[in-house]
C-alpha cells in the first residue's frame, strides 16, 4: 500500500510499504478514507520529537472496517469509523478508573513509566507518533492497523459525510478538552492562544460551553481571519500587540478568566530559545505558556494541549502563585468525549469542517507538510485522500 513515512527531520515520502495485518485478536485493519496533517505531526517533521526508525505518520483518520480480529464484536467489515488518536486498552487503572486513555498502561509496554518525562517514561501510545509513543503506525496511508478496536473506533451516523466527523479524531475533542478542563460556569472571557486547527476547535468550544466573550491570539494574519470567520471571536496579533495589555483593557484591568495555549512549543523564538535548543536544554519554546499566565487574571485557568516536550528555562512558577492560577495540561482523552461531540456534529451545533483550506490525494501529501508547516498557501487545514 500507499503511506507518508518519517525519515528524518524535513524527510518524508509517499512509499509503497507492507500492508497491515491483524496482529492481536483485538485489531481491526481500516481502509482509511480521509486523514488530515496535525500540528503535531509538525514536532516530527521538524525534530522535536525524534525518532531513529522510519514510520507511517499520522493519528487523524477515519475510513471503512476491511477485516477485524475473532475478539472484536463491537464492528463489522463495512463499518465507517472514526478513530481516536489515543491508543488505550479499555482496561487498565487509567483506561477505567481515571478517565484518561492517554495514560494508557498497556498500549506502550516499551516505554511507559510512572515518572513521566520524555527521557524517563512516557504515557499511553498515539498512532503514527515515534517508537516513544508506542511505535504504531499512522493512518496517512491507504491502511492502518487499529490495536483495541473494541474501545476506539466510533461508526459514523448514515448522512454525515466523512469531512463533517474526520475532526472527531483529534482536534475538535483536544479544543473541546482546553475548555472542559477550565469549567466554564457561564460568561466568561476566554482567549485561546493559536489560531491554527486546534485553536479554532477550542475557540468553537468555548461558545458551545457558555463563554461570555472569545479571543483569539495568533501571529498569522490571515489565520486570524480564519478563526474570526469560523468561530466568530475576536482577534488579537501576538506580533503587533502585548496581548495581556490588550485583554486587560477589555477586562476592568483584571485578565481573562481562561487562557488556552493551543500552540505548544514550536511558537515563533527567540535567539535565546534557540541558543537552548542547540545545546539541548529545551525543546522549541514556552514563550506562549509565559503570555498565557501574563494575559490570566488572578485566580484564573489556564489549560494547555499546545505541545511542550522538555523542561524550560525561567518557568515562571512565581507569577502562577502569586495569581493563584489553576493549570492544567496534556494530551486530550478523546475517548471521554467523542460520543458527546459526535452527537453536536448530528444535531448541528457546530461545524467543523470550514477550516480545511486544502484537500490533496495522498499522493502530494509532501507538498501538504511543506505548506502547513512553512503557513503557504493561506493553509490552515489539510485533508489527504488516499
Ligand atoms: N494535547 C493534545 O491532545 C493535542 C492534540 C492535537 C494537537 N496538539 C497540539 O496543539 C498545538 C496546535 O496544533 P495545530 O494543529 O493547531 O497546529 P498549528 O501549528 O497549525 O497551529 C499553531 C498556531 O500557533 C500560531 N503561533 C505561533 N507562534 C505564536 C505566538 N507567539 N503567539 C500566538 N500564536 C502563535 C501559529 O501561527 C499557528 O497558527 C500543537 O502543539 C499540537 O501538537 C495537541
Ligand atoms: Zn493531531
Ligand atoms: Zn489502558
């Protein structure tokens, strides 16, 4: 079959590789029918999550059961699904007990570890996502293997088209979670750091949840124009403005009641987070983390599910004790939320797909990375076909 396999940094293509097969009674083998880049397949292509060995990429996707292991009874050959990105078993403490698939015990056998940490133990397992995340391949590919297909793989209601779910995968429940964590009672102001397809999904649900007023923050003119086009916020440009300035006037002098950072650690940098980078003291930057506790008001939330794989230089632990700010982060449990969001798409309380700016065969999916990642082209969301 067709997939975009990981080489090295900057290093992918479109490859004839094996086809998957069942390799656990639990699998099911999916003929994928549209997948989608993420900002996070980013931190691979850029090396700042590395892996040595080559691999399909890819956590974003949905598509027809071809074949499905003598454990699975919950699917049937022909059944559109959509996907979790989070590779969990079902079963384990955090699977049941803990509402947080992402920490997996089982998925991620090699490397998981309590202490937490890139270089001392990882979570669950993510499809296409490293030999540190589990090691399985990715859904940009004509096929994938789909481990514990008994707990992931949600089928698609009959009418709804494959772009109207694809974002069911990841980034509508990763937004959706930024906003679940804050707890919103009603009326608050929010502002969501990143205007890019995670950030405008959280930007969507901040309206769903109640928020009385919605900010977005980005350094992308026209992906700006985006979220204030698909999410109806009001924007602010990180390079032209001091957001925490611009949010105190809006709020009394006091700060947002929420800040989302849905742009992790590949923010636009400085010489020093670059002087860091290269002795290998940290990955990318926390600046956004940094004007999210500045732009917070004193016992606010801020809630993180932009990417940050290292420890960073100057954290400013002083300023969150002294704000009394709440902080939560990490990898979205999309598994807790999918059915809930699924059933907003049916009833149409939110559209997801006005943000695709670009829809390629599989085929191009190199020219898909190189714009996403350089912001060519106006893009803001591809979609591969295979
Ligand atoms: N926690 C999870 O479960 C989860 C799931 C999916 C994606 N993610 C992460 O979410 C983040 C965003 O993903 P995406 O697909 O939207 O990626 P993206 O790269 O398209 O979006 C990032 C946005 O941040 C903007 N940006 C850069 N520097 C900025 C700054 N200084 N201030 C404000 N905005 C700035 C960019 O212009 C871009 O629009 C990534 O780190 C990704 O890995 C996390
Ligand atoms: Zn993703
Ligand atoms: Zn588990």
């Amino acid at each position: 079959m067709k997939a975009l396999v990981y080489h090295k940094p900057k290093h992918v293509s479109v490859d004839n590789v094996p086809d998957p097969i069942i390799e656990d009674p639990r699998d099911a083998i999916i003929r994928v029918t549209a997948t989608a880049i993420c900002g996070s397949d980013l931190h691979i292509y850029n090396g700042l999550i590395p892996d040595t060995k080559s691999f399909v990429v890819g956590h974003e996707f949905m598509g027809i059961v071809e074949e499905v292991g003598t454990e699975v009874k919950n699917l049937q050959i022909g059944d559109r699904v959509v996907v979790p990105f989070p590779i969990a078993c079902g079963h384990c403490y955090f699977c049941q007990h803990a509402h947080l698939p992402t920490q997996c015990e089982n998925s991620n056998p090699e490397f998981y570890g309590p202490e937490g940490d890139i270089t001392k133990g990882k979570g669950g397992a993510l499809f296409g996502y490293t030999s540190l995340y589990g090691g399985y391949n990715g859904g940009q590919a004509e096929y994938v293997r789909v481990p514990y297909a008994d707990f992931g793989p949600r089928k698609v209601p009959d009418g709804l088209q494959d772009e109207q779910v694809l974002f069911l995968t990841d980034i509508f429940p990763t937004g959706y979670t930024a906003i679940d964590w804050a707890d919103l009672k009603g009326g608050e102001t929010v502002v969501v750091f990143g205007c890019g397809p995670v950030g405008i999904m959280a930007q969507k649900s901040a309206w769903l949840k109640g928020a009385g007023r919605v900010i977005g923050v980005d350094i992308q003119p026209y992906r700006l124009e985006k979220a204030r086009q698909t999410a109806g916020v009001e924007v602010i440009n990180a390079k032209e403005e001091k957001v925490a300035e611009v949010v105190r006037s809006m709020t009394e002098g006091r700060g947002a009641d929420v800040c989302v950072d849905a742009v992790g650690m590949e923010a636009d940098r400085t010489l020093l987070d670059k002087a860091l980078a290269t002795v290998g003291v940290q990955a990318g930057t926390a600046k956004v983390l940094e004007n999210a506790f500045d732009t917070v008001r004193r016992g606010g939330t801020v809630t993180v599910v932009g990417v940050y794989a290292s420890n960073y230089n100057q954290f400013p632990f002083g300023k969150i004790f002294d704000k009394t700010i709440t902080l939560k982060a990490g990898q979205a449990p999309v598994q807790v939320y999918i059915d809930h969001l699924m059933a907003l798409v049916q009833e149409g309380k939110v559209t997801l797909n006005d943000i695709i700016s670009h829809r390629l065969p599989l085929q191009e999916a190199v020219h898909g990375y190189k714009i996403f990642n350089e912001k060519e082209e106006d893009c803001v969301k591809v979609v591969l076909q295979p």
